[in-house]
C-alpha cells in the first residue's frame, strides 16, 4: 500500500481507502455482519488506514461496524465521517443547523467508539447552503473542543466543490471523480491544489458501473439505491465507458484497475475511498495500489477522449 499525504491537514492516509457506504446494509443491497467485517479485516492487512463513513449509512449501521473493528487499533486509523442528513426524527432530510450537527457529531463519536474524528464531513450541501454565512462555526467549535480533529464537506459539482475551497475554511474536500465524470480536472484540481486542500475521490468506480458487472439493463433491488437509476442514465453511462474503453484497446488492466489507477494518477488527489462489501473487492480494489499497469500514455488517451467527446458534457446526476 501506498501512503499520500491528506492536504494541509498532514495526515498520511492509504491512498485507496475503504469507502463504508455499503456495510451500512441499507444502500446497496443486504450484508452481513460477517462479510462486512472480514472486508475490513482484509483491508487492514494489507495497509489501509483510511476508513470513510457517514451516519446516515444505515442509520449509523456503517459507523458501527468501524467502530467495532477498530477496538484496540484506533491510534493507527484515520477515521472520517459526516452529518447533515437527520434521520432521527421520522424519514430522512438534510440538516446543517449548528445544534443538529453538534448532537450528530456526538451520537458519530458514540458509535464509533471513539473520544475524537479524525475528519467530520458535511454530507453533500448545496450550493446555496454552502454560500451562507456560518456554516462551518460550529465545526471550528467541535474542533476547539477537541472531538474533530479537522473537517471538509463532500460535495456532488465543481460549482460546490469551488465554492468549499473558495471559502478558506474547510481542511479536505470529497468529490465525485472517475473515469466517465472527470469534472475536477480542470476545473478544481488546480485551485485545491493552490490552496492545499485534500482531495477524497468519491464513487471512483462509479458506484460499482465501473467494475463491468453491469449492463444498461441491470436491475438492482429497492434496497439499492441504484435502484432509481433510470434506464436512460445507464445506457449513457454504458456508451460513455464503451468509448473510453475501445480508445485503451488492452485487456492488460481489469477495468476495477484502470477505474482506480486512473484516479490514483493524479497529483491532485489524496485517497479514493471504493465501496466493498466483501474481503474478495476489497482485494481487487487494492490491486490498483499495490501493482499499477496503466501506462501514462494510457491516462492520456483517457483524459483526450473525455475532453474531445460531447458525450462527456452530458448525463450527470447533477450539474
């Protein structure tokens, strides 16, 4: 495993990290303990360090799980989560009142088990929100007070993601960055970059439509969120990968490989955290890190097909 320096906040985080989303068991699709587990077990042994969740994964489910696995390791983990999506009064709706993020920060802590985070998250505001005065106060109390050791927002657009390093405040930010949506490229990397902001590459492989198991027909149960995907968005994303792929023209690289080192080639970015559920993608993930086949010249090609095909330009889940 390789090691990245996580921006200005001077943490060394493995640079493929184990993104906690699905364990959380409610998202994509049922889990089991056991497997949850194992997959972190497998992660750890082979160099990980950087394990990213959020709350509302599973209803603190997610949370949970790191928490329990971490017992005895915790000094040698570095632990992000984030808040903003309150699940605990009926439903689910997004909420960054100060006194609403201070008592899910505690409830994060309990579950976690831990007396600190690492890294606390806003969970994926919106422009409008993130453009408000006093958003990130109370992170900088939580902070003060010695319970979030730094904190970034997790982002959706490059006009959010913008907007977060523009504000001066935040430590890290986590953003949408994969081989069919290379926004940040241009448009982030240089300025993060500048202002020494950490970069988390979320849904590096694009939710899993990356790993070639899928196919624009592929349905998917109502306990996976991919499940509102619509026929359409799939199809797109299918030609938009098929002509990446036919540019490359080598079955040298797996394409959970290409999708990783693609990501990981870049300067820019501190971590990509993948999804895993079981100790078999934790171990196909890691493959990205600890033995690269992409060439340079290959990532070039990636990067011109992108940028001169119009396919690209379109077919987000938001702009």
């Amino acid at each position: 495993m390789k090691y990245r320096t996580l921006g200005r906040t001077g943490l060394s985080v493995s640079e493929i990290g184990f993104g906690a989303w699905a364990i959380g068991g409610t998202s994509y699709g049922p889990t089991r303990d056991e497997d949850s587990l194992d997959a972190l077990e497998a992660a750890w042994e082979h160099g990980v360090n950087f394990f990213d969740t959020a709350d509302t994964y599973g209803h603190g489910h997610s949370e949970e799980l790191i928490g329990r696995f971490l017992k005895g390791k915790r000094d040698q983990a570095v632990i992000a989560t984030k808040a903003g999506w309150d699940f605990y009064h009926g439903g689910s709706r997004q909420n960054f009142d100060p006194d609403y993020i201070r008592f899910a920060c505690g409830e994060s802590l309990r579950r976690l088990a831990t007396d600190r985070i690492d890294l606390y998250q806003l969970h994926n505001p919106r422009l409008e929100i993130l453009e408000q005065g006093g958003l990130f106060q109370v992170l900088e109390e939580l902070k003060r007070e010695g319970k979030v050791r730094y904190y970034g927002v997790s982002v959706h657009t490059p006009a959010e993601a913008l907007a977060v390093i523009r504000s001066g405040k935040a430590d890290t930010l986590q953003l949408i960055f994969n081989l069919i949506d290379q926004r940040p490229v241009l448009e982030v990397f240089p300025e993060a970059v500048e202002k020494n902001i950490g970069i988390i590459a979320r849904e590096p492989l694009a939710c899993g439509f990356l790993t070639g198991k899928y196919s624009g027909v592929s349905a998917f149960p109502k306990t996976d969120h991919r499940n509102g995907w619509s026929r359409e968005k799939k199809e797109l994303d299918l030609q938009k990968l098929s002509r990446l792929r036919a540019s490359l023209k080598t079955e040298r690289v797996s394409p959970v490989e290409e999708a990783l080192e693609f990501v990981l080639s870049f300067e820019a970015v501190s971590a990509a955290i993948p999804g895993a559920k079981t100790r078999l993608q934790v171990l196909q993930n890691l493959k990205a890190s600890e033995d690269p086949k992409l060439r340079i010249e290959e990532i070039s090609v990636l990067r011109r097909v992108y940028e001169s095909d119009e396919i690209f330009k379109t077919g987000f889940y938001r702009n």
